[in-house]
C-alpha cells in the first residue's frame, strides 16, 4: 500500500508540473505585442484604401 500511494503521488506531482509549465508557456506566448501591431496596421492601410476608393468612385 506505501508503493500505491508512492506512485500516486509521483503522479500527481508530475500532473501538476505540466500543467504549470504548459500555463506559463501559454501567458508568456500571449504577452507578445508585435503580432497585434501589425493587425492594427493592417486594419489601418485597409480601411485607407476603402475610403479613398469610394471616393474616387
């Protein structure tokens, strides 16, 4: 029964590792700002071009 509840245990401590670990992967990879910049420009140049189409039009 000590080797059951050893093994469990080891278990549980390695479930948790992963799921901090994969956590902390997950917030640092959501921190990052250069991909929203540039949808920001993006939307920017593209509601540009619609304007200055319609108005040509």
């Amino acid at each position: 029964m000590k080797n059951f509840k050893k093994i469990i245990g080891l278990f549980t401590v390695i479930f948790l590792a992963g799921v901090l670990l994969t956590i902390g992967t997950v917030k640092s990879t959501l921190k990052k700002d250069s991909p929203k910049q540039e949808i920001v420009e993006i939307k920017k140049d593209t509601t540009y071009l619609l304007t200055s189409e319609k108005e040509k039009a």
